[in-house]
C-alpha cells in the first residue's frame, strides 16, 4: 500500500503498478507518513479492473475499476464509505443499466 497526501477528501483506489507515477504526478501526489487522505492500493493481480475499458479518467485514458467493483471496495471502507458507494451505484450504474434497458 502507498499512502499519498493530495489535497482532497480521503480516497481509497486501485492501480496497476504501471500507473502509479502517472496517477501521483497527475493528482499533484506526495508520499506521507500520516494524515494521508489518498491510499492507493496496488493489487496482486489484474481481476479489480476486468472489462476496464468501461471506465476512465482523465485526458490520457487511464482505466479505472468497474462501478460494481468500485461500489464493492466503497461500501466497506467505513465511514461514509456507504453512502459513497450508493452515489456510485446511483449516478454511474444504474444510468448504465436503464441505457441498455435492463431496468
């Protein structure tokens, strides 16, 4: 885990290894020792961001995690992490979802 200090609310995100200086550069990132309010978790294997190409960030395109797999990872991280985590599912998924006509 890598602990950044970027000038915002707290967050908690995936990324792949290969687009940490991309996302610390990008975000204006420094490395802290406490009061982080961006943790960045660099997962093991690749499964958080399957079907990435749903969702990016940024001018350059950078993948982000699925809505299902964010609202997951939101939802227990405490706090207000659900009510986090049903914005998610109510301003990302569920447009998605009535788009494709499945709901």
């Amino acid at each position: 885990m890598f602990t950044i200090y970027a000038g915002q609310p707290k967050t908690w995100i995936h990324v792949g290894g290969e687009y940490l200086s991309a996302l610390a550069e990008g975000i204006e990132a420094r490395p802290v020792d406490s009061g982080e309010n961006v943790v960045v978790l660099i997962p093991d294997d690749d499964g958080v961001f399957y079907m990435a190409n749903a969702g990016y960030v940024g001018e350059h395109r950078m993948p982000c995690t699925q809505p299902v797999q964010t609202y997951v990872d939101v939802f227990h991280c405490g706090g207000r992490g659900q009510e986090a985590a049903e914005a998610a599912l109510e301003q990302r998924r569920k447009p998605e979802r009535k788009q494709r006509g499945l709901l």
